[in-house]
C-alpha cells in the first residue's frame, strides 16, 4: 500500500468484509472509500478462491470513479480482480457481481433509479456514505439494503480532520428586502396561473430563487466581500449556485479557476489536479464539490452559496478539513444574511447550528 491505514478504517474494513450486507457511515475526509477497499482486500484473502471476485462499484460522479479506482489499486489483491465501476446515471446491470459497492448510498433513499440498480444484484451489498438519511421513512428505504450500520465515531473525526474555524461576514446592499419581497409576489401571482400544489411550497420555491439571485448573485457588497476572503495565500475553495456566478468571481480574484461539470470532464480533472499540485491556488465550484472530489490541501472556504441543508454543510465544510502536511484549521467564510431577507436570516442560523453540531468554532 502507498498509504497508512488508521485504527479506525481498519476496524470498519474489518466489520464490513464479515457481512453480506452493511453501511459505513463516517463524515467527510475519514477515508471511506479507502476503508471499502481495504474491506475488499481482507473479504478476499479470507478464503482461497477459484477465480477472480467479481467487484462492482456505482458512484455518483467521474470523479469518485476515479477515486474509487485509485483506491482499489492501492491494494494490489484487489487490482488484480475483476472490477466494473460506473456512474449511477449509467444505470447498470450489476447482476453479475459478487459484491457492488455503492458510494454516497443516502441517494438509495430517494431516488427509485439508484434502488433498481442495486436490486440487480445477487452478491453482497456494502453501501457507504457521510449522510445517511434521518428521516425515519427514508431510513426504512436506505435500510434495506443493509442488515447494519457501522457508524465512524464524532471521536475519531476529532483526531483525524483539522479543526474548523467559522468567521461570519456581515455585508450587504442596503434595502434588499423590499425589492425582493416585490419580485417573490409578482414571480408568485404569474405561477399561480398554472400551480395546482400547495401555495406555501410555490411561496418557499420561488423566494428561495429570488433570494439567491438579488440577494447573493446581484448584492455587490457581498459579492465583495466574498472576493477579498478569497484573496489570501492559502489553497481556497469557493462553493456557489450558479455557474455564471463563479466566473464573474473568479474574474475579480486573482489565480481564480472555475470548475463546473459543463465544462468537460478532462477540464474539470485538469482544474482540479492543478489545485491540487499548487498550480492553481483558488477553485471557484458549484455543487460538483458537494460530493466526490478530494481536495486535501484546501484550507480555505468561501461559502458565497448560502443555503441551510446540514448534510450539505458537512459535506461542502469538511473539504478544507481533512489532514494534510501544515495544515493547521480550515478556515470557513459565511455570511450572516439576516440583514438581506428573513429567509436568508433563517438559512444562516441553520447553518450556524450545524457549525455548532459538528464542534466548529465559531468567531463574530
């Protein structure tokens, strides 16, 4: 192997390569996808076999195909199998599989298309994910596909990923709210027309639209704002909604490169090794960087895409927290949106919950 296997991935690999079906459940940087490859290793050497083990793995983007297969290859035994990976857009027959893993495997909660595909197969099931679904019907759909779960400790992420600092940034036009009090009601009274659901989601859907077009992608202060945390000498990461508004960005932050899944898969793979290697010190993303990629030298984050979803959060905030040579904490810009609109004020206090949930610490 080209890398160190930690306690505690040992001892999930461990638990996972006895059983036929199960979870790994560990947050963002604890090495997952590791851990699944080196559980497939040690399922291997558990026996003397009369053929190669039929390996499949359905992940949700190139990139963590990628990974996928740099991890497997890290264990020579299961090189040397037979291995199919694919997106789970490709929709596959797994049916000839003895075991398929299946990465970011809260996506079996809710999408019909990721359930079908694992039903394809007849051999062992191992899922893994950072999260896992609560909501206690979700839950019931992600359980069956796995007998157990082994859940990676708050402990062991403690000892293993860097500490986060959170610094809010408080900046904004003045006078916002009227103008996007006014677009919501006139977007609202047009969809009413052809709406037959119910009027509280139209109101939620398109005030959250609005706020994100006037209140993150046109407020100059903010945008602003967001420019000058991004200009320092560390590996920065800038998470926003729209493509569009990554390029504007990137237009006014020196080094900056945006990285989007329209723009190909070999720019994209070349964006991301190139910051990486240092070549590149800022990347400007949208939710391509929600799931998938390993940006491990990343120490700084711009959280421009507002927003309150906590399995985001943890995912999008634990890019700038895994170990890596001098990284001392990630450090995290937010902004506090209560003075734009209320429902942005109400996003920023969820996000800062999640912060307090997950132990960051958190500076005015």
């Amino acid at each position: 192997m080209s890398f160190a296997v930690r306690p505690y991935q040992h001892q999930a690999a461990e638990w996972l390569s006895r059983r036929k079906r199960g979870a790994i459940i560990a947050r963002a940087g604890l090495g997952k996808t590791v851990i699944l490859a080196y559980a497939l290793d040690m399922a291997i050497k558990s026996r003397i076999r009369g053929r190669k083990v039929r390996i499949g793995w359905m992940a949700n983007t190139r990139e963590q195909c990628q990974q996928a297969q740099k991890a497997m290859d890290a264990f020579p035994l299961v090189a040397r199998q037979d291995i199919r990976i694919a997106c789970a857009a490709a929709a596959t027959d797994w049916g000839d599989r003895d075991v398929i893993v299946v990465d970011e495997a809260h996506h079996l909660a809710t999408a019909p298309s990721w359930q079908a595909q694992v039903e394809t197969c007849n051999g062992a099931v191992w899922l893994m994910t950072a999260t896992p679904p609560e909501d206690p019907a979700l839950l019931a759909v992600f359980m069956r596909y796995c007998e157990k779960m082994h859940v990676i400790s708050s402990e062991h992420a403690a000892n293993n990923l860097a500490p986060a600092v959170v610094r809010w940034l408080d900046a904004t036009d003045p006078d916002l709210k009227e103008p996007i009090d006014r677009e919501i009601d006139r977007v609202v009274r047009i969809r009413q027309r052809y709406w037959s659901g119910d009027q509280g989601q139209l109101w939620g859907q398109v005030a959250f639209q609005t706020c994100v077009e006037l209140g993150i992608i046109q407020n100059k202060a903010r945008n602003e704002a967001a420019i000058q945390a991004a200009i320092n000498e560390k590996p920065t990461l800038v998470l926003v909604n729209q493509v569009e508004h990554g390029q504007t960005l990137a237009a006014s932050i020196p080094g900056a490169v945006p990285c989007y899944s329209a723009m190909g898969a070999k720019a994209r793979r070349e964006a991301l090794e190139a910051f990486t290697a240092g070549s590149v010190r800022c990347l400007i993303a949208t939710s391509l960087a929600d799931e998938g990629i390993d940006l491990p030298n990343a120490e700084v984050l711009v959280m421009v895409s507002g927003g309150k979803s906590a399995a985001r959060m943890e995912q999008r905030t634990g890019r700038v927290l895994r170990s890596f040579q001098g990284k001392t904490h990630g450090q995290i810009f937010d902004f506090n949106d209560a003075k734009i609109h209320p429902l942005m004020g109400k996003h920023s206090k969820a996000r800062e919950e999640v912060y307090r949930k997950l132990g960051y610490t958190i500076l005015p």
